[in-house]
C-alpha cells in the first residue's frame, strides 16, 4: 500500500483571533482543571511503609521492558458543529493549525508506515479534512513526550531515572526492541511517528531508522474494540444505555443538550440515535468542541457569529459537558461485558509479553512498545486495572492529548525469581493508585495477570453473527473515537 500518498492527499490543505477577557479566563481555569485531572490521581497519597517495593513506585531496578499507550496529540475538532453559513469559514481556520506535507514526508522518511491491506488504503479519519487531523500543536506534543520517554529510558543505563544526555542515544535501538502499533487513523499514525521522532531524535534527515509504524489487521487490533467489531460494539453499549438507570439519569441532562444544541446546531444534524440516550447528542463532539477551541485559543461560540453573552454563557457550558460525558463512560466500562470487549484485549497482549520478558537472553534487546491510539482506550485501561483516578466519581477524569499510560516491567533485585519482577504503572509520568489500596501502580507479576483475568471474566456477551459498514457503522464508531 501507497501509505505516504495516501497521507499526503489526506493532508494537503490551505496552509489568533482576538479573545475576550473572559474567554481568556476561561481558558485558564479550564487548563488548570485538564491538567489537575489528567496529570493528577485524584486522591491523596498515603505512606508506602506497607508496601514491598515502595521505593520503586516512580524509579529505580532494571527497567527490563516497557509498553505506553498514548492519546494522540492535539488535534482539530472531529467535525463542524456550526451553523450552514460558517461551515467554510470554520474549515478554513482549522486549515491553518495543520502541519505541512513537508513535515509529513520528513517523518516519513524517518518512519515508514506499514498498514495492513484489510483497511483498504485509507485512514479512517482521512476523508474529513481538515476535521480530525493532528494539528501542529500535536506533533509538538508528541515529539516532547517521545524526548521525555528517552530521558527516562535512555540506552546506557536501563535504570529509569539515570540519564545519560539527549544526544547520547545511538545505541538506543541496540537495547531496545521498538516496535510501535497505531489504530487505523491519520493523526495516531502521525502521533506515533512524532513520538519516535523525539525517542529517536539523533536519526538524521533522509534516513530511515529502521522503525516503522504498524496498523495492524482489523480483525484482530487490540487497540480499538468498536473498529473490530463494530456491531457487537454497539450491542454492547446498547444494553447500558437501555437499562432504565441510564435513561432516568441522562435524561436529566437534556437542557444542557438543548443549551449545547442552540449554539452548536451541528449536534443535531443527524438527529437521535436510539444507542446514545434520552439526552439525544453526541457528548464527545460536543466536549470536543470546547478542548479543540481552548487549546488554539480561540471562542467557544462559532468563531465571530456570536456576541458576548452567548459566549459567556458556552464558557458555563464547557465543566457541565465534560462532566457527563465522563459519566455516561463510567456507566459504559464499570459495564463488565463492555469492559471485558475494550480493556481485556490490549491487556492480555502486554501480560503475555511481561511473562515472557524474563526469560529473554541477557544479550538481547528488551522490548520496549509503544501503542498509539485513542482517550476512549486509555480510559478503558485505566478502569480495568481498577486506578482510582477513574473509580473516583468526583474526578471526571478524561485523558489528555498526548497522554501516556505506562507499564514498565522492572527488576529489583538480582534473584531469578519471578517474584523479584514488578509491574510499574505510571499515568503521565507519575505513579497511580491502583485498586484503591496499591500506591504507586506497582504490582506483582502475578496480581496484574490476575487483574487481565478478572476482567477477561466479565465477557457473558456472545459476539453477534455479521457486520455493519458504511455509514451505520460509521456513526456508530464516533461514539467511541477521540
């Protein structure tokens, strides 16, 4: 497959408006709140005098593998959400936040791709141009995270937290087995590659390092449960949404719907899916269109269609609107069969390489994986291993562009033992809490295995025979996707 024409058509495009003080401060009390829920665990951190390995909750031992998934950096806003009349000028601005077609085939050069031919030579975002593209603040993103991850894990010295310098990182691919898988979309392709190019940052211009980015075959992508099985997907999510719980409570919040709805009339254009609730709109647009806005600093209302008021009263709307679309997920992943579809999978993939890490020869490289996918996975991941960060309803939690979860596999001590091996979780960096009890994310081999059981266990609901395509399965999968 043409992978880089593909890319470069999907990209080839056109390529701060003055804001309000309010808006302004709105932005800054919204930065603040992203950064508390997203950089934070949402609880306060207890001593480690109970814990074995209590000195390794953020460095420290043989780092002997590593697996990240990441949200994809920044990006445009999924769709437009404004009137008819600003459907033109709103695509010409989001044109001019995305990268060049130079800056594409540079990380191309570098970082090939390699898509399987089951997802028929195109991205799925790829038709929607500019409407979710990585933006340039995305690469930047991404590139600042891959640096960091090479900081902590440079090649001289497997020990998180010893560096050993920015530039001093040729044997890095000597150590370290990369290999980097990516959902089938434009902008965490692009992500990923960014984040090689700041992991990788000594490759020079022109040559290719060797790594190649992956999509793997629909059918069996751990990744993103609702692009393979769309349909049982759906089933799924239908059985949460239909329990008389969920419709009682997001019924109540169809006036903030209708609030939205006035002032985003793109919420409605395809009107109420049965699947989403009694409240009748897509809540991850709808959120979307607030974190899209914010990051590029520009209004919450429709660029200059409305005035004052109206944009005052959106910024009240932005908390409100993630607050329930952090709700309805709560419902969908503290959903046994429903978590069991999206978080086992992924899980269960890294269990099998953590055990088998140990055994790998002194003399060869560890592995160190990166999986660059989407909020809706990291979310999932994070309430199957029971963080509190998710569990905690009062944190409405939603993962950041660019945001990392973290599984390092790390020996403390020189015993071969499978007892002298923990699993390390960090959230951005940081250590989380795990099943309310484990400070630090750090478990056993065997507790984490156990965790990929239990949840495994929750799979009661038999797949569906057939399929959905084109424009069902389609509207379905925006649900999910971020």
């Amino acid at each position: 497959m043409n992978t880089r024409n593909i890319q470069s058509l999907a990209l080839r495009a056109g390529n701060n408006s003055n804001i309000s003080s309010k808006t302004q401060a709105c932005f800054r009390r919204r930065a603040s709140y992203f950064h508390s829920v997203s950089h934070g665990n949402g609880a306060k951190r207890r001593p480690f005098s109970n814990d074995k390995h209590h000195s390794y909750a953020l460095q420290g031992g043989s780092v002997e593998g590593v697996w990240v998934f990441h949200r994809h950096g920044d990006r445009t806003p999924s769709r437009p959400l404004c009137g008819e009349d600003m459907i033109e000028e709103e695509a010409a601005f989001w044109r001019t936040k995305l990268p060049s077609l130079d800056s594409s085939d540079r990380l191309n050069d570098k970082f090939s791709i390699d898509v399987h031919e089951s997802h028929n030579e195109e991205f799925l975002d790829a038709k929607r141009e500019p409407y979710g593209y990585l933006t340039m603040i995305g690469m930047q993103q991404m590139l600042k995270v891959g640096e960091k991850y090479h900081l902590r894990h440079c090649a001289r010295n497997r020990v998180a937290g010893s560096f050993a310098g920015r530039h001093e990182n040729t044997a890095f691919l000597e150590q370290w087995d990369v290999r980097v898988f990516s959902t089938n979309y434009l902008r965490t392709v692009m992500s990923a590659q960014c984040f090689l190019d700041g992991l990788l940052g000594n490759i020079e211009e022109g040559v290719d390092s060797g790594v190649s980015v992956k999509v793997r075959p629909r059918s069996n992508d751990t990744l993103n449960a609702f692009d393979r099985d769309p349909e049982f997907m759906l089933g799924l999510v239908t059985d949460v949404v239909e329990s008389d719980y969920f419709q009682a409570q997001d019924a109540i919040a169809a006036p903030l719907a209708a609030k939205l709805a006035h002032y985003l009339p793109g919420l409605l254009k395809k009107g109420h899916r049965a699947h989403g609730g009694p409240s009748g709109i897509n809540w991850i647009h709808a959120t979307d269109h607030f974190v899209c806005r914010a990051a590029h600093g520009t209004k919450f209302t429709s660029l200059d269609a409305h005035d004052g008021v109206a944009e005052a009263e959106m910024q009240e709307l932005a908390l409100p609107s993630l607050a329930h679309l952090s709700w309805r997920f709560r419902q969908w992943y503290t959903s046994p069969p429903l978590l069991a579809a999206i978080g086992a999978p992924p899980l269960r993939e890294i269990e099998l390489q953590l055990k088998a890490t140990p055994s790998v020869p002194a003399y060869e490289r560890r592995p160190f994986t990166i999986y660059s996918c989407h909020d809706v996975t990291i979310l999932a991941l994070l309430y199957a291993i029971g963080a509190n960060i998710v569990l905690d309803e009062a944190s409405h939690f939603w993962p950041a562009y660019a945001t990392t979860l973290a599984f390092e596999l790390v020996k403390v001590d020189n015993r071969d033992l499978s007892d002298s091996y923990i699993v390390r979780i960090l959230l951005n960096g940081e250590p989380i809490t795990v099943n309310s009890q484990r400070i630090g994310g750090m478990l056993t081999m065997a507790e984490f295995s156990s965790i990929v059981d239990k949840v495994e266990s929750g799979a009661t609901r038999k797949k569906r025979d057939g399929d959905i395509q084109g424009e069902k399965c389609e509207e379905s999968r925006e649900l999910w996707t971020g």
